[in-house]
C-alpha cells in the first residue's frame, strides 16, 4: 500500500513538471509574437512605401496615407492604432526640416466638437508623444525623398468620431514652425 502512495506522487511530480515546461514555453512564444508584432508596427510595408513613392514621383513635396487605406483618412476601433505614411520630397537647397504632427479638432457622429483632446499617443520611429505635438527632425538631402511612419493611438475613452492632425513641415528645426514648406492633414475615425 506504501508503494502504490510513492508511485501516485512520483507520477505528479512529474505530469507537474511537464505541465510547467509546456507553459513557460507558450508564454515564450506568445512574448515572442507579440514582440515581433510591435517591431513591424514602425515598417512601412511595400505597399504604402510603393504608393508614397508614386505620389512623390508625381511632385508632390509633402504627401500623407493611411497605412491600410490609401487615404488621408484610417478608420480604427477603440484602443486601435492608426498607421500613416508621411512622405516628403525636397526639391529645394536647405536639408533641414523638421516634421509637426499636432491634434487640432475631434467631431462626434453628430458634428459636434468633442473636448478634451487629451492624452493621445502619437510615435515615430524616431520618438513618441503623449498628447501633441510630435516633432521629427529629419535631414533630407536635395531632390531626395524621405518617409515617415507614424502611429496615432487614442486614450481609451476617446469619444467616437473623427479626429484631424495637422501635419507640418518646416524648412528648419525651430519651434515654432518659422519657414513652413507644406501642409497636410490626416484623419482618425473611432467606429
């Protein structure tokens, strides 16, 4: 009767340790994929980077995308990130520039303005932002082309509606924007 105790607990003991191997690996793999998933978030996929590039080839010095959309405009769920392209082409002598996504207005499904427009997380690969604006100073050579990819997060009890960023480009690296060269703007709608 002793044997068949030590036998049970042996058997325990060890469904025990193949149970915690089985899930420190998952919990590995999951790290991992989350992970990787975070690190692709800040790449342009050919895609965009092909159609940024079509735009630019066109004349166009400053030009802004939706990563999934092809447009100025991405819709995202609450607690989703916006993904955007900013392109811009110089095609004058001064290689300074400096990048300025700013929030400017929120407007709810009925038009309304919505208040406060707080504590939105907007990143670059170059750094990150809570609550705007984010600079990204750039050096771009004569005639080159640079591009950017952005992620706009919205604090999680954003309001639905659209939201507008202006997206400005300066000749320098001041603050305040002293020489602009161009401007666009982009749209974030919570559904």
């Amino acid at each position: 009767m002793h044997k068949r105790g030590v036998e049970l607990s042996i058997n325990f003991v060890v469904t025990l340790i193949i149970a915690l191997i089985v899930f420190a690996a998952g919990i590995v793999l999951i790290s991992r994929f989350f992970a990787s998933a975070e690190e692709t978030m800040l790449q342009l996929d050919a895609a965009t980077e092909r159609q940024l590039e079509g735009l630019l080839d066109t004349g166009e010095r400053i030009v802004v995308l939706g990563r999934n959309s092809f447009s100025k405009t991405e819709i995202i769920s609450p607690g989703g990130t916006a993904q955007f392209g900013i392109g811009v082409l110089n095609v004058e002598s001064s290689d300074q520039f400096s990048v300025r996504i700013t929030l400017a207005d929120g407007y709810d499904e009925g038009n309304r303005k919505i208040t406060p427009l707080e504590n939105w997380i907007i990143q670059s690969a170059e750094s990150t932002s809570t609550n705007s604006p984010l600079s990204i100073s750039k050096t771009i050579p004569q005639n080159t082309k640079e591009k950017i990819l952005l992620g706009i997060t919205p604090p999680s009890a954003a309001q639905k509606g659209t939201y507008i960023f202006n997206v400005d480009v300066c000749r320098n690296q001041n603050n305040p924007c002293t020489d602009a060269y161009g401007k666009q703007k982009l749209y974030v709608r919570i559904k």
